[in-house]
C-alpha cells in the first residue's frame, strides 16, 4: 500500500476475526519499527510488551475492562514508558561516545558536545530529588534565563512524564502503521486498570502503562460508525 493507503486503512476497529491468526513476524516487524520511531533526545524510555502467555493474556483483558477490543483479540501490545531508566540510557550514550572518541579523538568538538549533553544536560533534566526541589531549581532557572533568551523550558515531575509519553506515542504510531501496511487493524487503549496491568508485567513503581494495543484481523462492525473529523480549516491554522 502508498502511505495514504495505510493511513486510510489504519482505524480504530473494536471486534477481530477469531480465525485470522497474525504471523509472529508481523508483529516482530511492527515492534521493531516501533523501536525506530522518533523520540526526546534518543533516550528510548520506553518498553513494548508483547503479551502471548494465555494466563497473562487472560489477566490483562479482565485487567482491561473486558473490552471487546481487548476480548477479540489475536495479539496484545503493552506500551509502558520507563522514565526510571534514565540513567541507564545516560551510561547507554556514555559508552557509545567514549567508543566514538576511540575513533576520532575524544577532543573532537562533536564529542565534548555529545559529552556535555547526556553527563550533564540529560541528569539535570530527569534527576529528581523526591520534595519538588529540583523541579522548583529548574523551573527558576529557565524562568531568568528565559528573559534575556529562548531557552528550554526544563521543569519537574510532570514535564518529565509528559516528554516520555509524548515518544512513547509516537512509538505506538509507528506500531499501528506498520501493522496496518500488512493489512491488519489495531485499536489503542485508554480504558485498562493500570496497577493490575503493571502487576500482570512485573513492572516497577515508577513505570506507567502508555496504552494498551488489540491487533487482528478487524470485523467490518467492529468499527463505531464512519471516520468523522472535524473540518480541515478548524485545526489546521496557518501562520
């Protein structure tokens, strides 16, 4: 399919035909490409769980409403964004710079920068403190600086978790696109019981499910009625 194809095709649908299986590498390849969507300063805080376990699978429909595009089925994705990871993913860069500068010298000026960005950029962005006094630091900070430049905004708590979501979405995109490019549907989910979901997954505290994925072979009345979007002009603004 053209990429207008795939967009056209690629909609919510609710019900899925119980006796059209996906092949495990369609949604190989759709994870994968989910791991290549764009996200804040390729820090890759997310996770996708792909959950084949009949038991789990069982605990996450009952943990998702039993919603019908949760019921019917062939194949469950859990998006999970992992905010608490970050220092992983900073030690991640670090060690992918210092084998850079192997190569091309550590005083390269694309090595301090990248150096300087993950080792002291990215732990004064995430690094949090538990009081909100490090939220407060930056908010401060970027509000003084703010008035004699633009800067980044870098705030606390929520600022992070917004940023985090906001990539693991896009990731989620790129998931339902791909799957839609070998004609299978998709519908995300926003109405699950989050602490069981976490549980089902073993995931820690600070973990937090993005949305929740049904795939399959979509029903032509698992859709709510036709594709209504508001006029064009009402939310596309030129400037």
């Amino acid at each position: 399919m053209t990429f207008d194809q795939i967009i056209q095709f690629r909609r919510s649908n609710r019900k899925f035909d119980p006796n059209q299986p996906i092949p495990a590498d369609v949604v190989e390849k759709a994870l994968e490409h989910a791991t290549l969507a764009p996200n804040s300063s390729n820090m890759q805080l997310w996770e996708f769980h792909w959950v084949r376990d009949e038991e789990k699978k069982k605990k996450l429909i009952h943990a998702c409403l039993n919603q019908s595009a949760a019921k019917t089925a062939q194949e469950l994705v859990v998006i999970v964004t992992r905010r608490d990871k970050w220092r992983q993913r900073v030690q991640w860069h670090k060690n992918l710079i210092l084998k850079d500068a192997e190569r091309i010298g550590r005083d390269a000026k694309s090595i301090r920068m990248r150096l300087v960005y993950y080792t002291k950029l990215m732990p004064f962005s995430y690094m949090n403190d538990g009081l909100g006094i490090l939220g407060l630091y930056r908010r401060l900070l970027s509000f003084c600086i703010g008035l004699f430049r633009p800067i980044y905004r870098a705030e606390g708590h929520t600022q992070q978790r917004i940023t985090v979501h906001k990539s693991a979405a896009l990731a989620a995109e790129n998931f339902m696109l791909s799957m839609a490019s070998e004609e299978f549907h998709t519908c995300p989910m926003e109405g699950f019981d989050a602490n069981r979901v976490k549980k089902i997954l073993g995931l820690p505290l600070r973990a937090e499910i993005n949305m929740v994925i049904g795939c399959g072979k979509g029903e032509e009345h698992g859709f709510w009625g036709p594709r209504r979007r508001l006029p064009a002009e009402e939310v596309i603004i030129k400037h």
